[in-house]
C-alpha cells in the first residue's frame, strides 16, 4: 500500500474525540485493509498505519499522549471541536 492519504483518511476514520490505544486503531486499520483486500498484506503492515498515526498528530490532525513508538502505552484521540 502506497496511497499514503488513503492511510490516514482511514486512521481518520476510526479516530474518535475520546483516548483510544494506537495499537487498537493500527489493529482497526489493519483489519479493514484486510476486509478490503482479502489475502493482501498491506505493504509496510502496521509500521505504515504507524507511521500514518504519527503524521497525522504532527499535522495536528489528531492528539496524541505518551510515546507513539509504544503503541500499547499511547493513545490518540480526535482534537476536541473549537
């Protein structure tokens, strides 16, 4: 998978305004890749869901707290609405 905009469209996706694990939206994404292409591996896997997740938090696009490279210790959430 190279559409890196798709990725994040989809890490989007399943963002929610509420703290969630960046390892669950890694697993969320990665299943729907899955869903979507049955019996093809995303090119890159998690490591590019990952790399989508923190993207999208230094463009501001999602929050995070704790270390993105930890993805059971982080989380992300959407920014709450101004």
């Amino acid at each position: 998978m190279n559409d890196a905009p798709a990725t994040d469209d989809l890490v989007l996706s399943l963002a929610e305004p509420h703290w969630q694990k960046s390892a669950m939206i890694i697993a969320r994404a990665l299943e729907r890749l899955a869903e979507a292409a049955p019996g093809a591996a995303p090119e890159g896997g998690a490591e590019t869901v990952a790399r989508s997740l923190r993207h999208l938090v230094e463009t501001n696009r999602l929050e995070a707290r704790g270390d993105l490279s930890n993805w059971r210790s982080s989380e992300v959430r959407l920014p709450p609405a101004e």
